[in-house]
C-alpha cells in the first residue's frame, strides 16, 4: 500500500483514545474509546479484504508466468517479473499483517470499553 492507510491513520486515535481512557476512565471517555476502535476495526476489515483481493490477484499472475524452453532473453524477462510478483507479494503480505494486528487491538479495545460501560451503567 503506497499511501498510508486509513487503518494506519486512526491507529493513532486508537493510542489516544486509550490513553485518555488510562488517565480519565470517564463514560465519555470510554464511549470515544469504542468509537475510536470500531472505526479501526471496519477500515482495517476493508482494508484486508482489498489486501487479500490484490494477493489473490499477484499470485494469479505468478501463477500463469511459465519458463520458455529455448529461449535465454524470455527466461530472464520471465525470471525478472516473476521477482517482482513476489516482492509485491511480500510487501502485501506483511501489510496484511500488520492490518491484522492492528484490528485485533482494536477488537480488544472495543471489548474492554463495553465492559467497562456495561458496569458503569449497571
């Protein structure tokens, strides 16, 4: 992903936000919280699924690429873009994971805040 994620973006809301949480364990605060980790979560899910669209689609691509028998020229232009594929496909895939960390925590975040409401309104 070449421009920065919106995932990457409001991650740092998501910092924020528990952060706050930390300091001032207010209903507001917890409400911002899970608004916050929600909206990471939805973008990070979108996120994923366009990340693993485009995996699907490089390795489709490498998929169909075949060595020529006899001729040297076509082996190395064949040989050079299938290197390409795969550093694409590496690139996507550690972006992958690091989505996928990331709404993990945000999973997490928005868990402890509903705990956290759920007893503040008991």
């Amino acid at each position: 992903m070449a421009e920065l994620s919106q995932t990457l973006c409001n991650q740092r809301k998501l910092c924020t936000a528990a952060y706050n949480v930390h300091e001032e364990p207010t209903i507001e605060s917890w409400q911002a919280l899970l608004s916050v980790a929600d909206t990471v979560n939805q973008s990070a899910v979108e996120e994923l699924i366009q990340l693993k669209s485009e995996l699907a689609e490089l390795m489709s691509s490498s998929m169909k690429l075949s060595l020529p028998q006899d001729d040297a020229d076509e082996e190395e232009l064949i040989t050079n873009r299938l290197c390409e594929l795969n550093a694409e496909i590496e690139e996507k895939a550690q972006s992958f994971v690091e989505l996928n960390a990331i709404r993990l925590d945000a999973q997490q975040e928005a868990e402890r805040a509903r705990q956290a409401l759920a007893t503040q309104h008991s």
